[in-house]
C-alpha cells in the first residue's frame, strides 16, 4: 500500500510515491517558466504545469511503485489565480502570487474595507499578492476572458478538477484569497456583493483532508494510475510542508528553503492582532482542523544563492561537474570557517515580513581589498539568517511562542547553512530523514482521508521522522547577537536611499 504527493510549486512540480511510514519509493520531478516581460508581471502557462504533471506522475507509474496506490493529495503554490472552463481548460495564464500589478486594486480594497478591518475578518491584509485582488485586476486587464470564466480557481482546484474532482478549494487556499470569512468558514457574502462579484466565481470551499472524487478512468489508463485512486483535497504548500514536518500545534516551527525562505508555524487559535498587521503575516486555516497557521517570508531565499552561483561561482560549477559533486556543496567546502567580516542585506528583491518594504535592495557592507568572494558568500548565507531572526523576534512580540525549529526544503541539505541558522538563532534547529516535507504532507493528508492513518496525529507519529540536530555554538551566538545589532542598523540606514537608486 503506497500514497502520492504531488507538489506544484512555482517554478517547478514533484509527485513522490510514500510508503505509510513516510518513506520515499520513487520520486519524479519537473521544472517550468514564468513570464515576467513587464514590471510586476509574473504569468504562467498553466497547461504546461498541468502537462508536466501528468508526466511526473506517468513517470512514477512506469517504477512499478503506484500499483496498489490507494490516494493522492496535493500540495500548491498560493495565491495564483487561472480562469477556467466547465472542463477546467485555462482561458487565460496563470496570473502567480508575485504579479504585483494588482496594487491598484488591493489599495481599492483597502479603502472600502478598511485594511485593518479586513484582515481582523480574512486573516489577510490587502495586498496585490492575495487572489482577490488579481481577479479584480483580471476584471480589468481581460474583461472578455472574465465574462467566459466558469469559475476562478487557483492552483490546487485546478489540480483536483483536472485529475477528475469537483470544483473544490480547501481551506487553506480558500482563507488566503482575502475573499473568506476566516470565523464563518466561507465566502464573504457582502464582500462580493459590494466588490461585483459573484461567490459562485470560487470554487466550494471543503476542510483538507477529503476525498473529492476518483481519478478519471481515461486519465489512469493515459498516467497508468490505479482507476480507483481517491482524490483528496490538499493545501498551500506551507502548510503541507508544515503538516510533513509536524508543525500542527504552537511552538514547532518550520524553516522552509526554496525559491523563497520561509518561517511558519502553527497557531493554536486566530491571531488577529494589530502586531501581526504591522508586521504583515498572514492568519489563516491549518491543514490540520481546528488549526490555524501563519508564516514570515524572505522573497530571496535560495534564488539569491542560485544568483551568487551564476554570478561569480564559475570555478565551483566546472569543480562540481568534474568531481560529480553538487555545486552548492561545493561552495559551502570553500566557505571560511568564521564568521564572515562583510554584512550583506539580501534584498535582491525587496524586504519581506516584518516590513515588507518593496524599495529595498541588496547590498554588500565592509568590502575591503583583502575580501574574498568566499567570505561574501558566507556573508550572504548570515544575511539570510539575519532575516529569519528578525520575524522570529516580530513573533515573540506578539505573543508567538516558537520553542523548536525543524529545516526543510532544499536549504536543509546544507549542513553548514543549517548550523548557521542554529548559531544566529540561537536555538537547536532540526532536520527530517525526508526532506520532501509539503509532498509528505499531502501525502499524510490523502493517507488519513482513506483510513491508512487513524488520523493526522497517527499520521505524523508514524512517518515524520526527525534526523540530525544542529545546536548553537555558545561563542559564535554572542557574536551572531552583536552582529544582528549592526545588521538592523545598517537595514535601517539604508532605508531612505533605496528608492533613490
């Protein structure tokens, strides 16, 4: 017995194969592009993504391991919007999360709605990433597109309906829209009246966890999928990850490393705070019932290290090509073993929460003609750190309590980016034995729905297995501490002349 996971991120998607102990049996990737010709625009085919799902999941079929397969469930990007057909074909790209060209029109919401009211209501405080917002921009930019769409689904109904579901969004997707009444568990109604819209424009909102329909019996025999594969309703993928990795109660946190860098955690109850307003983090619905979930996010996460390597790493690309080796591995076995003596703010693409100040930018501070390109990049990976530390000391303030940090995604590969979040932290941070935590999530969640678990608890006792620990080192802790110091002083300096330049 086996359960899938298929994961669709934003640049590219994942269908593993998972044992009910969490272990991997066959795992098949895919990579896709975005559209980005016009500032603020950030589109995507969404056909394609569908396409290349279907490969990775064909491909899974062909290992043998998905013969007595019993459910999937997926795990999405969040915020992407795609107007759809009755056949749920795409009318229109994907317009992603990081199309920023709805500002308008989140600053409408904003002033009709109150933006403090709003969020006390949604969770989400108006902003162009949230879907609500694109598809008033959408109403906008293809006003014929619109008047054909069927529904407007993001990422995880598109999914579900294209493997053979209903027009369903689960909660998670549904409470990030700013369209979803965060206490009533469903569309609002006066919202959509006020704004000219019809509710019956989303797909209905269900728990995660469901079974939605079956596999469609074309669509197995194409992917060569058991016919009566159950379909169960998913999640954004943070809170998929977050689920993979045990983070469903308060006080276990969740350091995800991918395009982006993100900090999540559970919530035991809505935080609707003014702090949490401020500081821009979102409050939304858990995967797990009865849970809510928030998260921190650095827009430059990994993408600024794939930048770095690109840029000025070269010779650490030919040596990992001739020793067979992973550049980024590469890169860390030539970093210095101290701290770096260079501050570097990795604003690549502006500051995330706690300021979410879109003007900012990348700068290197300290550079002297005795620096070595090694030490800037260990400089950037303690930058990155520096931005982890500043949502978790947001949180504390508004009563988030964080006791324990579990490193996912492809960051926590690295062991030595791994021990150095711990030493700028200061605070033990973890590992998983399986590092495709959101597939994992999914997977629990489709594994749970058809009675393999018990329930999610069961789920999680069973296959989220930690691994290795990382614990600070007392010495460069007292450093990381002064060092942050400088490091908040530097953001704050430079904050006035980054819309100069």
């Amino acid at each position: 017995m086996c359960l899938i996971g298929l994961d669709i991120g934003t640049t590219g998607c994942k269908a593993v194969v998972f044992d009910p102990e969490g272990r991997v049996l066959a795992c098949a990737s895919r990579e896709y592009g975005m559209v980005c010709d016009a500032p603020a625009k950030a589109e995507q085919d969404a056909e394609q993504v569908w396409a290349l799902a279907k490969e990775v999941l064909r491909e899974l079929a062909a290992t043998g391991h998905t013969r007595d397969a019993r459910a999937m469930s997926v795990s999405v990007q969040g915020d992407a919007i795609i107007p759809v057909d009755r056949e749920f074909r795409a009318l229109h790209p994907a317009l992603l999360g990081m199309d920023y060209r709805s500002a308008p029109q989140a600053r409408q919401c904003a002033e009709m709605f109150g933006e403090f009211e709003l969020f006390k209501r949604t969770g989400m405080r108006p902003h162009p990433l949230n879907s609500l917002a694109k598809v008033l921009f959408l109403r906008e930019l293809a006003p014929d597109v619109f008047e054909r769409s069927w529904k407007i689904v993001t990422y995880a109904d598109f999914l579900l309906g294209k493997l053979g579901g209903e027009a369903v969004i689960d909660h998670t997707m549904a409470s990030r829209t700013m369209a979803f009444d965060l206490a009533d568990g469903d569309w609002c109604a006066d919202l959509h009246q006020r704004l000219g819209l019809s509710r019956d424009l989303w797909s209905a909102p269900v728990p995660s966890g469901q079974v939605v329909g079956t596999l469609r019996s074309a669509l197995a025999g194409e992917l060569g999928l058991p016919p009566q594969l159950a379909l169960v309703s998913g999640g954004h993928d943070q809170t998929c990850a977050a689920l993979g990795a045990g983070a469903v109660r308060e006080g276990r946190a969740v350091v995800s490393t991918g395009t982006a860098e993100v900090l999540s955690t559970a919530l035991d109850k809505p935080v609707l705070s003014r702090a949490f307003f401020d500081g821009y983090y979102p409050c939304y619905r858990h995967v797990v019932p009865g849970r809510f979930f928030t998260f921190g996010l650095n827009h430059s996460g990994g993408v600024s290290l794939r930048w770095w390597r690109d840029q000025f790493a070269a010779s650490e690309v030919a040596e990992a090509a001739a020793s067979g080796r992973d550049t980024y591995a590469v890169m860390d076995a030539h970093m210095p073993g101290t701290p770096s003596p260079v501050l570097v703010l990795p604003h690549f693409n502006g500051r995330g929460t706690p300021v979410c100040d879109l003007a900012a930018r990348a700068a290197v501070l300290g550079l002297t003609l005795a620096t070595s390109r090694h030490e800037v990049f260990k400089g950037l990976l303690e930058g990155l750190c520096f931005e982890l530390r500043a949502n978790l000391e947001a949180w504390q303030v508004a009563g988030v309590r964080v006791e324990e940090l579990v490193a996912v995604g492809g960051g926590a590969k690295s062991a030595a980016w791994v021990q150095l979040k711990a030493d700028v932290l200061g605070r033990p941070v973890r590992t998983l034995c399986c590092s495709e935590a959101a597939a994992l999530g999914a997977a629990l969640l489709a594994g749970t729905a058809v009675g393999v678990y018990a329930s999610l608890d069961e789920a999680i006792s069973r296959a989220v297995v930690l691994d290795r620990q990382f614990d600070p080192v007392e010495d460069r802790v007292a450093y990381y501490k002064e060092r942050w110091a400088v490091y908040r002083r530097a953001t704050a300096a430079l904050e006035p002349l980054n819309p100069l330049l």
